[in-house]
C-alpha cells in the first residue's frame, strides 16, 4: 500500500458514513433478508472509481454469479477487473466461472474457505491494488453449516488482517436468522455497525459504533420522501 492510499479513508455513496470510515475497518451490517441488508452492504463493498481499490466478495449463500449480479444491481455496475469471488455456497453454476474453487464443499468448509480467501487476496494483491474491499455474504450461512466457535475464529482471522492491512471488512448478517448471542459474538469483532430495516416503503438504516454512539434512522435512498425518523 502507498503512504498516500494508507491515510486516505474509504468512501461511500450516499448516505451510507457521509464522512467515511479509516482503513482497517471491519463493518458489521445485520437486517433480515427482506430488509435490503445485504444490498446495503453490496453498496459498502463497492470500490471508488477514482481510487486504486479492489473488492474480494466471499459467496456463501447464492452463487458467487448470482452475487455479482446483485452487485450489479445496487450500483453503477461492477469492474471485472476490479473483483474476485470466493464462491462457496456449494450451488452449482452453469458456466462453470467458479470451476477453481470447487474443492470448497460448501459454507461449512472453513477452513478451505480460508485458504481460498488468502488465494485470492494475494492475487488481488499482485495486480497492484493499493487496498481491497472485503465482503462476506452471508456469517449466517456459514453458521448454518459450522459452529459459532469455529466461524467466530474465521471472523476473528479475517478482521484482524483487514486491520493489519489497512483494508475494508464487510460481513453481512441476517439478524432473523441468528440470534442475539450470534451477533453479538460477530460484532465485537467489528468497530461499527449497520442496522438495517423496512418501514412502509422504505429502507432504513442507523449506523454506531464501538464507543457505543449511534445515528438515528434514517431512508437508504437520500430521494425518498421524508418522514420523521425516531430512536428506538
């Protein structure tokens, strides 16, 4: 990493952390799947154009094409260039793009999962990027298939070198799913996190962080109608 990229803080669109986070970051978003979650935390993983970043996505609960298709989705598009994807959700993929990590099983495989992610992060690495967005979809399928030791010791690897690196975690959680001692577990390995819900029409989020601060709620979409947004 250069002296200048190591300094600069990572940016996002808004209104996701309007004054953007330091590297080495780990971020925790939770929400059920219906509550645009996982699409919030998409948007997290997307690289700045202007900036020399690229995005490692680990793909645990839809193919990893099905992934970067929902990437696509939530954002001006996805630079192949830019990405690599860990698929491990054990779901076949037709065009076969996903053929070099087949001897992953499945999301319970971790410890094959974590031999894969450094893989591809060095590879990453190598074609000069000077930071990498990480993101892991879903901590909830990977507890689906293992325990919550053996996933939190993952977690607990991954984070700790995000840090080290100066690099960007993202882990998404289906707070449905997995209980409160699940999350809780998750996030202390994590310096903020990002609540996700559906009111009416609307995707709201609110945003705290380790020192126990909190934003209110507030629409996802900075076009939508405003209505009062309340703690709770």
């Amino acid at each position: 990493m250069t002296a200048g990229a190591r300094g600069v803080r990572f940016g996002f669109p808004a209104p996701l952390f309007p004054d953007g986070v330091e590297p080495g970051t780990n971020i925790l978003v939770k929400g059920p799947a219906d509550s645009g979650a996982r699409e919030v935390a998409l948007r997290l993983t997307q690289p700045e154009p202007y900036r020399n970043e690229g995005r490692l996505l680990l793909s645990a609960d839809v193919s990893g094409r099905h992934l970067l298709d929902r990437a696509r989705e939530v954002s001006d598009g996805v630079d192949p260039e830019r990405v690599g994807v860990v698929d491990c959700s054990g779901i076949a993929d037709e065009d076969h793009r996903f053929d070099h990590h087949d001897h992953i099983e499945g999301p319970g495989d971790v410890m094959a999962i974590e031999m894969a992610v450094a893989t591809l992060y060095e590879t990453l690495r190598a074609k000069g990027f000077d930071r990498i967005r990480v993101g892991l979809f879903s901590v909830s399928a990977m507890l689906a298939h293992s325990d919550l030791r053996t996933v939190s010791r993952f977690i607990h690897m991954l984070t700790g070198r995000i840090i080290a690196t100066g690099d960007l975690g993202v882990f998404y959680i289906d707070s449905s799913l997995d209980g409160d001692v699940s999350v809780e577990v998750v996030e202390h390995f994590c310096e903020c996190t990002v609540e996700v819900r559906r009111r009416d029409d609307d995707v709201e989020l609110r945003e705290s962080d380790f020192r126990g601060g909190s934003s209110d709620w507030r629409p996802l979409d900075p076009q939508a109608t405003n209505r009062p947004h309340r703690r709770s």
